[in-house]
C-alpha cells in the first residue's frame, strides 16, 4: 500500500476555487435575499378580551398566501412583524414603528386611526421607508407625504357616486347623517349639491359616545324624512337597521343609502321581507371566481365569530381586510422590481434614511394588480387610489343582489364612466303581482253610499266582512290581481281630508302621509293639492261636481193651460198687432181708390160707392185670418192685399208655432223649478246652499278664480254654520226638511236621486274630475294599482260593478213613465172660453135689441112698450100663419127689422108695412 500527499500545487487550486465559490455567493446573498420583512401595526379592540383585528388577521393570512404559492417572489420568504398599540395611542404608535424600522422593514402597514397613522407618516417620510394604509384618511392639497399610498377609495370620488346615485334616483330632498366631522369631509360634494342642483339636504350627527339612535330616528319619523344617507361604520349601521325596525321605520316608504363599503358584511336576513329600500356600495369584486376563492378560504380560516347581537354575519370579509390582503399583494409585486435593494436596520434618532426607499416607493405608485378589491393603481404624485370601480347593492327579498332598487337592473359606478345602471332581462312568468304578493296593507276609508256601507246582518260581523259597497268589491278585485292580503280601517275623524290654515292635514290625506294607511280606497276625488303631498292611482272613476235639490212640485196646468204655450208678454203682442194691423187696413182702405166699388152697379147714373172695410168689418177680417177662418170679405186694392198677405203670413207662424208647444205643454207634466244651475243658485239669496266641510269639493270652491264660483264661495263662507254639512247624509236631510241644495260628486247624486223619488239633479257638471286610490308619496304600490285598475278596467270588471252597486233604482218606473190621455183638467179651460163667448153672444144680442127697440120707438114718436107689442103681435101672426112658437116669431122678427134698417137705412114703418103685406 503506497501513501500518497497532493501537491502543493493543486492545494492552492482548491483554496482559490473554494474562495471564488464563497465569494460569489456573499454577492448573491446581498442582491437578492432570500427573507424581506413588512410591518403592521394594528390596534387592539375594546373589551375585556382583546381581539385580533380583521386587518391583521388578513396581514398575515396574505403573507402565508405569498409563501405558500410562490408565484410573486419564487425565491424569497416574506416574514411579517406585527405590533398591536392601544387606539388613540399616537406615542405608542411611534415607538413600535422606530422597533420596527430597526428590524430592517421593507414598508409599514397601518395603523388605522388618523392621529396614530400620522405619527407614523411622519417616521416613514423622514426615513424614507413606504408607509401603505387601508382606512379612509383625509388627504390635504398641500400634503407633501410621498412616502405614502392608501388603497381606500379617494373620498372625493365616493362622494361624487354617491352624488350620482340620488341623481339617478331623483331625489329632491334627503337627510344626511354623519357619525363624526370626517363624515362632513367625505361627504363634501353631496353637501354642497344644493348650490348646484334641485336638491334639498337637511344634515343631522349620529349621538356620540352611545349607539342609541332611537332618538334621532324618531325625530326623523316625526318629520317624515324618507330618504336618508347615513355616513358610519358597518356596525353602526347594524345597529341602527335593528333600531329602526323597533321603530316601524323599515317599511317600503324609507329608502336608506349606507356609504360604508361593507354593507354585505351586515345580517340582513330580517329586513327581507319588510320592503324596505336600502341602497350601498361594494368595492370587493366577488363576481370574480379566483377572489370568490380567497374569500371563501378566508372565512374558513378565520376563526374569530362576531358577537351574537351585532347584527354582523360570521366568516365574511370586510373591505379593510380585502384592501390589507391586496396592499400586502401590492408591495409583493412592486419588490420583483428591485432585484438589487437591499434592507438595512434604521434608527430613528440618527435620522439616516433608507436608501432605496424613494426607488422602492416609486415602484410600489408604478405597479398595477388585479386584486380583491379590482384594479390597483395609485396617482404617482399624492398616492392615492383614483380609479376604481364600485357595485350597486340592493336589498331584495331573495337577498343581497348586485341590483338597484325594486328594479332588476344591475348598477355600476366608475371615475371614468359614471353610474350605470343596466336593464336584466325580466324572469319568465314575472308579473305585476311579484312586488305585493303576501303581502299585508291597511286600508283606510270612509263610510258613503254605495262606496263603502256597513253590512246589515243578524250576526255579529268582524273585521273586513263588516263592510261592503263598490269601494270594497273594487278592493277585493285588486287583492286577487295583485295577491295581497288586507285590513279595512275607517278613518277616525270621518274626513276625506283638507288642508287647515296651518298647513296641517286632516282624514285621510293624513292617514297617508303619516303612513297609517298603505292606501285610501275611497271616493276619493284627485286635486293638485292632494297630489302635492300624496300619489294617486290612475282614476277609477270619473265624475264632476252638480247641485242636489229637493224634486220641485209638479206644475197644475189648470184650465188655462192652453196659454201656457206663449208667454203673457207674446199674447199682449199679438193683441197689439192685432189692433195694429186692423186699424192700418182700415185707413188704408180708405185712402185706397181701388177699394171703392159702385153700390149700383145696375143704375149708370148713379154716384153712390161703399167700402166693405169699414171699422167693424176690419176687426173681423184680422180674428178671421187669426183664427184660420174665411171673413168673405176680400181686398181688392194691391195695398190691401200686401197688408192681408203680411198679416196671413204672420198668423200662419204663430199659430205653427202655438200648435207645436201647445201638445207639449199639455202632454208633459213639467217642473217649476226656481234654479236650474250653477248660475242660477249663485244671483239668488233665498235658497240656502253648501257643501260637505273638508272635502274636494270645498277645496275647489275655495281656490276657484271664476267669479260665479268666488261669489258662491263667498256666500258658503260667510255663513259656514248653516251651509256647511259634516256629511253627506246630514246634507241630504238638510235637503229634505228645508230650502237647502247640496253641492257635491254626480255619481253620488246619481246614486241618491235613483233611491230618494224626492231628490234631483239641478243642471249638468261644474268641473270634470276623478276618483282614485290615495298611496303614501313615494309608495311602490301606486304603479301596481294603476296597472291592476286598467287590468279590471278592460276585463269590464269595473264596469259590472257600478252596474250592480248603481243599478236596482226605485225611481225607474216613474222616470220611465208615459203620459197618458189628456183630461178636463188640460183642456177645461177652452170649453170656459166657449161658454163665456156663448153667454156673451146672447148679452150682446139682447143689447143690440134693445138698442134698436129705443131707436125704432123714438123714429115712430112711440112708447117703447108700444113698439114691443107691436113687435110682439107681428111675431104672433108669424106664429099662427105657420109657427109655432111666438117667442121665436118675436126673435125672427126683430132679428129681420134690425137687419134691414141696418142694410138699407130706410124707415121703420116701410119695412115692417112691406113685411106685413107680404
């Protein structure tokens, strides 16, 4: 066996291969170290036990996520250093950062708090070292940290979402509350939208120092303030959703926008199915499938529940955890940059900073990641986080969706593109009935014929079943439409409801806007003031405002009904003309040549003309004419005939005219009514009028600018005791007893006056208006009632029911009813005329006798009582040479002497000589 030694030469070859190798190595270890530490320091949590944050618990589970996946830094270990200070804890804050510094830390996380953080900010800017924050901070203009990057949403663009959100949502008024003065800082741009835009903000500040806000939230119910913006944390937000359902402020009437960005992390499960409208924002992207991955693995791993009555869910990530897990992802990316940084331990009092800190800090401003919470990128000049994007959230009853309000629109707000809010395309089988089904409203109304009437029963009736009319069949219709359930309640003060002096409203109205009543379901009629502080369905029902008034008597025609036809002025007219006529036609005769005739015709030489129009003769052409009779006297001049003519002419109008009245005034049993409308009722005083108080009706007199309806007005107001009534059927007995007539809807006085045989309608409508159903302003029924009307209302559902709540009138055969045969008391009147024209013949007849006995006697130089029983012995041998009555011998012959002596005017004595001879 042979021993052998190595050379000198070949030692020294492996010394220096070995020194080489050591070297290099030395060299790589300092360019690219296989450790890096960060920093966090967190505050602990209050309480008896001190909890581990979510900030630091997401810290550490993205530093093992790093580790363990090696595909940020394939060839260093990330440690962490974590320091908890109490908060508030500003001194503390900075001698853990000076600890942690010294342990030779690439950049520091937190704290939260903006005293300890700025004290922070302050060590890290003078070292030079990146300080990386995840809360909220304000950030002045003249800031001069550049060793600073906060991944939270730039306040200045939150504010400018939210902004666009109450845009969106058309708001023109909204209460702001605030939990501390930040909140005035972050919420700037809505503050001061005013000035800008049509917008109302009243501000109000959560209570300090205690989480119960039942008094602030019922101040804010007392003054009916629906839309609120509430500025706080996620647990105070907890508390005041759980508050404000004790206070029956979780309703469909509220809408409330949280502006916390954990809005999910809040257990809604209660307020499912209130129909309350709660709006948030959302910057943690779980749509994403590799962030609903780490989210996932986050809540199985966590392991720290939330206390049982903080209304907060278990196991979901916050947002401030998201932006620590994606801050820590952050500074991962920006380190690949730097393969020749080194890490040197800092000492806060020699004041030397790091020098790669500015090249680091840089990188980390540079860098661009896809995390948790969306795109990362910073402005490189204040280091804040600018460009983002945020999820509309809604709460639905099947939860939490990406949606916007009662809508299914899917809401998304970015810097660059603003709020959008896209349509989704409508579920199959979705109706009008998705929003109200199951669900239970109060209805309010008010008791009226044939709206709304107690049911006449022999038992005792409850709840909804007391009622009937066409009001409640028309509800009845609306739940199996929409498929809600509800419950009838009668207004209280028994008024449909009218605005006071004050301001105040009364009935119903205030039912409404109180939110008492989910809908008014009654006779309610639509008027812009109504509509100013209530929403109104589309109309039901249309009507107008008429006068109800007792049934006048029914006129007595008498027996001298048949110069009813014509008024008493038309008849002194015609008599006039009459006259008139007669008495022209006679002097124009007279004055005509032409209407002179020879008297004979048969003697050549004689001179003797007659005219045939004498005074008496023209009288009775014009009764003849009049009475369409001939007179056989005939003009024979042309001046004449023009008058006969005109005369003929006017006779055949009026006569027309009188036979066509004359069978409808005699036919047809009239009404004497003394008003017959609007008009009429406001120039007279001694009828009393008015209306119900409170009502529609009143409130359109009271602001009506037409003069006939001011006076109206006027006089109602002047005398409120007596023309105005509580009710309708206090107005009705009003009507009844006394000289009262009743302003109000014509559909009721449709309905009244077809079962009261003593009631009618005076003249047509005032106005034009309508009924429709009364919902709380802002109500997400309105729509649904107005789409189930219209349903109803062409189905011809509607329609059938006013056919059975109007019809069944006990008036209808009366109204129907024909006149029949005209009797003694229509036409009595014209046999009167006839006899008194009989009885005056025979007065006349025995005056013109006696006037020609007087004449005969006093041409005979005789006695009359001679002159008569020489008529009277002339008259007996006319009665024995052949009749048999002397009397009518008499009568005959006295006829024939005044005949003759009138025709001829020859003597007496010659006459009655040539008749005895003969």
């Amino acid at each position: 066996m042979r021993n052998t030694c190595p050379s000198p030469r070949s030692a020294v070859w492996e010394y220096w291969t070995l020194l080489i190798a050591c070297l290099f190595r030395i060299h790589y270890s300092d360019a690219m170290p296989h450790v890096i530490r960060i920093g966090g320091i967190f505050e602990q949590t209050d309480g008896p036990v001190s909890l581990v944050s979510a900030e630091e618990l997401a810290f550490k589970f993205a530093v093992n996520n790093i580790n363990r996946n090696r595909t940020l830094l394939p060839n260093t270990t990330l440690t962490y250093d974590i320091q908890r200070i109490n908060i508030y804890d500003s001194f503390e804050a900075s001698r853990k950062a000076c600890d942690q510094l010294s342990l030779g830390v690439v950049a520091i996380f937190g704290p939260s708090h903006s005293s300890s953080s700025n004290a922070v900010q302050s060590i890290c800017n003078a070292l030079e070292v990146p300080h990386v924050q995840v809360r909220w901070k304000h950030h002045p203009m003249d800031n001069r940290d550049s060793f600073y990057a906060n991944l939270y949403p730039d306040y200045s663009s939150l504010s400018y979402a939210i902004l666009d959100l109450v845009q969106y949502l058309k708001w023109k008024t909204a209460t702001v509350v605030y939990d501390d003065s930040t909140g005035l800082i972050r919420l700037q741009e809505l503050i001061m939208a005013p000035s800008r835009y049509n917008i109302r903000l009243k501000i109000r500040q959560l209570p300090l120092d205690t989480q119960d806000t039942r008094p602030l939230l019922k101040e804010m119910k007392r003054s009916r303030e629906f839309r609120i913006i509430f500025d706080c944390s996620h647990q105070m937000a907890a508390q005041i959703l759980k508050q404000a359902q004790t206070m029956g402020m979780m309703t469909e009437y509220y809408h409330y926008i949280f502006t916390t960005l954990d809005l999910m992390a809040i257990d809604l499960e209660p307020y499912r199915f209130c129909g309350v409208n709660m709006t948030g924002f959302r910057i943690l992207n779980v749509d994403n499938p590799q962030v609903a991955s780490i989210v996932e693995k986050w809540s199985m791993e966590r392991q720290i529940p939330p206390k049982p009555d903080s209304g907060l869910l278990e196991g979901v990530m916050t947002t401030d955890a998201a932006l620590t897990y994606d801050a820590v992802h952050i500074v991962s990316v920006s380190y690949q940059h730097a393969p020749q940084m080194t890490v040197n331990s800092l000492q806060c009092h020699r004041h030397k900073p790091w020098r790669f800190g500015g090249r680091f800090m840089s990188f980390i401003k540079e860098s661009h990641w896809d995390g948790l919470t969306g795109r990362l990128s910073f402005n490189k000049t204040s280091g804040l986080r600018t460009d983002f994007d945020l999820d509309i959230i809604s709460l639905k009853e099947e939860g939490l969706e990406k949606v916007y309000f009662s809508l299914s629109v899917v809401g998304k707000w970015s810097v660059s593109g603003g709020l959008n809010i896209t349509d989704v395309p409508k579920r199959k089988g979705m109706n009008i009935t998705d929003s109200l089904a199951n669900r239970s409203l109060v209805i309010t109304t008010i008791l009226e014929e044939p709206y709304v009437m107690l049911k006449k029963s022999d038992k005792a009736l409850v709840g909804n079943d007391r009622f009937e009319g066409f009001c409640v069949d028309l509800l009845r219709e609306l739940a199996n439409v929409l498929g809600f359930t509800y419950e009838i309640r009668l207004v209280p003060d028994g008024r449909y409801g009218s605005q006071d002096e004050k301001g105040q409203w009364n009935g119903m109205i205030r039912e409404l806007i109180e939110h008492r009543a989910d809908l008014a379901v009654a006779p309610l009629t639509i008027t812009y003031m109504r509509e100013k502080v209530i929403d109104f369905s589309k109309p039901f029902m249309n009507m107008g405002i008429s006068i109800l008034y007792r049934k006048p008597n029914t006129t007595n025609n008498g027996f001298f009904s048949f110069l009813n036809p014509m008024t008493p002025d038309i008849w002194v007219y015609i008599l006039l003309a009459y006259l008139g006529v007669s008495c022209v036609l006679f002097v124009i005769a007279r004055f005509s040549p032409y209407e002179w005739y020879d008297a004979h015709p048969c003697n050549p030489g004689s001179d003797v003309v007659e005219n045939n129009f004498t005074l008496l003769n023209s009288f009775w052409f014009g009764v003849g004419s009049l009475m369409q009779q001939g007179s056989e006297l005939m003009p024979k001049a042309l001046s004449t005939r023009i008058i006969g003519g005109i005369w003929w002419f006017f006779t055949l109008i009026i006569i027309s005219s009188y036979t066509a009245n004359l069978a409808a005034f005699l036919t047809v049993e009239r009404m004497d009514s003394p008003v017959d409308s609007a008009d009429d009722i406001a120039k007279q005083t001694k009828i009393d009028y008015g209306l119900v108080k409170d009502g529609a009706t009143m409130t359109f007199f009271k602001k009506s600018k037409v003069s006939t309806f001011e006076k109206m007005w006027a006089f109602m107001s002047s005398k409120p005791s007596t023309s105005l009534v509580k009710s309708i059927e206090d107005g009705i007995q009003r009507v009844l007893k006394s000289d009262y007539a009743l302003i109000m809807e014509s559909t009721t006085i449709d309905y009244i006056t077809k079962r009261n045989c003593n009631l009618t309608q005076l003249g047509g409508l005032i106005d034009s208006k309508g009924y429709g159903i009364g919902t709380p302003i802002g109500s997400p029924y309105r729509d649904k009632i107005t789409i189930a009307i219209l349903s109803i209302l062409e189905d011809g559902r509607l329609h059938m029911l006013k056919e059975k709540w109007w019809s069944g009138s006990s008036c209808l055969d009366e109204e129907r009813h024909e006149t029949g045969p005209m009797g003694i008391h229509n036409l009595g009147g014209i046999f009167i005329v006839l006899a008194s024209g009989l009885v005056l013949s025979v007065f006349v007849a025995i005056a013109e006798f006696v006037y020609k006995l007087r004449k005969t006697a006093e041409r005979e130089q005789v006695r009359c009582v001679v002159a008569c029983m020489r008529m009277h012995h002339t008259g007996s041998s006319f009665s024995r040479s052949g009749g048999n009555k002397p009397l009518a011998g008499y009568m005959w012959r006295c006829c024939n002497l005044t005949l003759l002596t009138a025709m001829d005017g020859r003597t007496n004595t010659h006459r009655h000589t040539h008749t005895h001879t003969t």
